[in-house]
C-alpha cells in the first residue's frame, strides 16, 4: 500500500469520492455499477423461479420426489375411480331393479284389481227383460271370460254402480230381484267389460252351451261387442288377509 | 456521488424493465453478481486508501466478471460445474470479506 491511511484521511476521501464533484473516471465506474445494479435486481426478480438456480443434483432430486409423488396420486386416482364406476354400476343394478319392481307392481296392481287398467277386449251387455238372470249365469259369464284370458274385468249395474271383479269377487242373488257383485247390489242390464284378446273373448262368450247361450235359454238377451279400448277403473279394496302369511322360499335361491 | 447514482438507476431500472433472464446466461449471473461486488469492493478500499485508479477499476470489474464467468463455463463443460461455481464464491467470498475487513478498519479505525 503505497499511503498508509489514517481513519481520518479515509473519510475524507470517502466524503470527497461521494461528493457530487465529477472526479476522473466517475462515469465509467458509474456504467459498470449501473450494469451491477442492473444485474442484481434482474436476478432477485427472477429468484422466484428456484428450480432454474438449483443444482444438478438438487435437481435429481426434486424429480425424484416428484415421480414418487406422481406414482402416490395415480394409485389414488386409480383407486377412486375405481370407487366411481363401481358406484355407478350399483346406481345402474338399483334404477333397473326398480324400473322392475315398477313393472311388477303394475302388472299386480292390475291383477289384484287395485289399478285402473286399459286395453282391447269385449264389453257385454246382459239385458234382463223377465228379470229371470241369476248370479250364477253373471258368474258362468265371467268363468267364461277368465278362461279365455281376460285380464280385467268390471260389472256396471246401474248409475254409478260399478264393480272390479277379482278372485275373490262374490256373486249372490238379491231377494228383490238383481245380483250382488262383491257385496254391491246391481240391476240389470249389466254391462260386463273385460280386457283381453277381443276375437278370443267373443268366441269363448259364443260356444254352443256357454254362456251366453245359458244366458239366453233363460230369458236374457246378450250383446257382445269388441272394442279397440277399453277402460277398466273400478278399483278393488285390497283387505289385509287375516292368517294367510307369505310362506319363505322352498329353496335358498 | 455518480457511481452511486449509477448503482441505484440500474437497480431500478432491472426492477421496472422486468427482464427475463435468458437461459444461457442463467448459471454465470449470480457468478457475475458476485464477483463485480469484489471488484467494487475492492474499488471503495482503493478509494479510501487514496489509490483509487477509474482505469484499475474498469479493468478489473470486467475481468473479474468475465474471468468468474469463464471459469464457471469451462466447469460446466468439464462436467464440475457446480464444484467450480462452488469454488469461485468461496474465493471471491473470502476477498469480499478481507475487502470489507479493510475498509471497516480504514473508515473505523478497528
């Protein structure tokens, strides 16, 4: 060092080289420190970015625990999907599980008499002019229709009296005269409506002996008409059965 | 005064500019940073003791820049990148301190 500095003299100096006097060579210093300073802030602004400054190594690492990272998250998003399409394949077995039961419910409900049902069949009208027509002719009729498949039958006898036959149905004789269709009393003419196969019902109504010609020999006059639609909605009462009880499967399956 | 003003406009002007650092240059920079704050100062020590020389300064700013620089490259190209980075800080951390050391004596006096 060719000048041993004193405290003093530094500052002063010091003092002298941040004065605002323009010393020789200041402006060049000035651009090398500006391109410092330029330098710096660029590099801290871009510091966010840690993964360009981080060694090879680090590096490696990083990846590492990233592809370690990746497998964990796959095994998941395996694993719940896996939960999903299982999920919706349960929502698919219980939607037609229930669509089913909807169908069986209906096709029940139409059998046991305590849903309105629709369809082709034969309307009969049994007129009854001597007053000579008995529940058992009534009954040998709907015998009839049953054997020949109908699937839903109804009795109207009367304003507003209108009676869903099932297989419980009870026909009596009435002492004044008329027939009792499931404890409703009717009068004639009665017009028996039935559900089924139209041209089948209407030859099974028309064999000789059968019904209608029963019917006739005693003194009713018949109409058998078939019919494109026909609407069934007199509905039955369903009554709870007081000791019969739905016995278990013969078998586990 | 006019280095200083220099220092703070480039400071302010990397931060408003908002330059994106290009990848080539990634790995020297932090280098340069470090090794143009020895050069500047060893630039204040010189000033303080008297012997401060703008050519000395200029000269050795930008060598010492582009030989830290340099020697970081020929590292990455031999493969001990990041050992030579390594030891360039070390080097140039040991003269900053011995730089500060200095003219924490000269301004202080201990």
């Amino acid at each position: 060092m060719p000048t041993p500095a004193t405290t003093d003299e530094a500052r002063a100096r010091l003092r002298r080289a941040l004065s605002l006097r323009r010393g020789p060579g200041q402006v060049g210093a000035a651009v090398l420190l500006g391109l410092l300073g330029f330098a710096v802030a660029i590099q801290l602004t871009d510091a966010t970015d840690v993964l360009s400054r981080a060694s090879r190594a680090d590096l490696v690492q990083i990846l590492g625990g990233l592809d370690t990272r990746t497998d964990q998250l796959e095994a998941e998003l395996r694993r719940l999907e896996q939960t999903r399409s299982e999920l919706q394949a349960g929502a698919g077995d219980s939607e037609a599980a229930l669509a089913e039961a909807r169908a069986r419910l209906d096709t029940f409900g139409i059998l046991a008499g305590t849903e309105a049902a629709e369809g082709p069949g034969v309307s009969v009208r049994v007129a009854d002019p001597q007053g000579s027509v008995r529940a058992v002719a009534v009954l040998g009729a709907v015998q009839e229709l049953r054997d020949a498949g109908a699937e839903a039958i109804q009795i109207r006898g009367g304003p507003d009296r209108v009676v869903r036959v099932v297989a419980s149905t009870p026909f009596a004789d009435l002492p004044s005269g008329g027939v009792s269709v499931g404890d409703v009393a009717l009068s004639p003419p009665y017009l028996l409506e039935a559900i089924g196969d139209p041209d089948t019902l209407q030859t099974a109504l028309g064999i000789p002996g059968g019904a209608v010609a029963s019917i006739t020999a005693g003194g009713g006059a018949v109409d058998v008409r078939q019919a494109d639609r026909l609407l069934v909605d007199a509905l039955h009462e369903l009554t709870e059965p007081t000791y019969a009880r739905p016995a278990p499967p013969a078998d586990g399956g | 005064m006019i280095p200083v003003l220099g220092l703070v406009a480039g400071i302010v002007l990397g931060i408003v500019l908002d330059v994106t650092v290009p990848s080539s240059v990634q790995p020297y920079l932090p280098i340069a940073v470090v090794a143009a704050m020895d050069a500047l100062l060893g630039a204040l020590r010189a000033t303080l003791e008297g012997v401060f020389d703008d050519r000395v300064f200029v000269v050795s700013f930008v060598s010492n820049v582009l030989l830290a620089m340099l020697i970081v490259f020929v590292g990455d190209l031999l493969g001990v990148g990041t050992q030579l980075t390594t030891a360039v800080v070390v080097v140039l951390g040991i003269r900053i301190f011995t730089n500060a050391a200095s003219i924490r004596r000269l301004l202080l006096g201990a």
